[in-house]
C-alpha cells in the first residue's frame, strides 16, 4: 500500500498505480520499486514500467538461484550418502 500510495500522491493515475503495485506484490518487490523513487524525481510512466520488469526479472533470477542452490545441495548429500541401492 505504501508504493501505492506514494505512486499516487506523485500523479501517477490510478490505474496504473493499481498495475505496478499488482505486480511488484511482495516486499521485496515494493521495496525496491520505492527506493528506485527516492532516486528518481518523475520518472515517465514507461520509465516506472521499466524498472517494475527489472525487478520482477531480478526476482525471478533470484528464486532460480535458490532453486539451483536447493538442488546442488540435495545432489552433494546424494552422492556422499549413495543413492540407496544396496551393493
């Protein structure tokens, strides 16, 4: 609510306020779109669009990372434990 409402009381309309904060739903997400305003004094509107699908492709970035990182551990404990085959 807190990009929701910062976006608004910067002159963005309503609809697109209501889009950006849509997508950007997490707090990271927000957090990061609201530090790109302190940044910025009036960023455009495709300007706003812009770096809302940097985040989102950043985050997405990151959960693969996570994802990868679950996985490589999971691998390691298999190979040092065996697979569970008798010999």
């Amino acid at each position: 609510m807190e990009l929701y409402h910062l976006m608004l009381s910067r002159g963005y309309p309503e609809g697109f306020c209501d889009a950006v904060t849509r997508n950007l739903n997490t707090d990271f997400t927000a957090r990061r779109m609201i530090g790109y305003f302190t940044h910025m004094k009036h960023p455009s509107m495709e300007e706003v669009a812009d770096e809302m699908l940097a985040i989102l492709s950043d985050r997405a970035a990151i959960m693969r990372k996570k994802d990868m990182e679950a996985t490589q551990i999971k691998w390691n404990q298999m190979m040092a434990e065996g697979f569970g085959e008798e010999e």
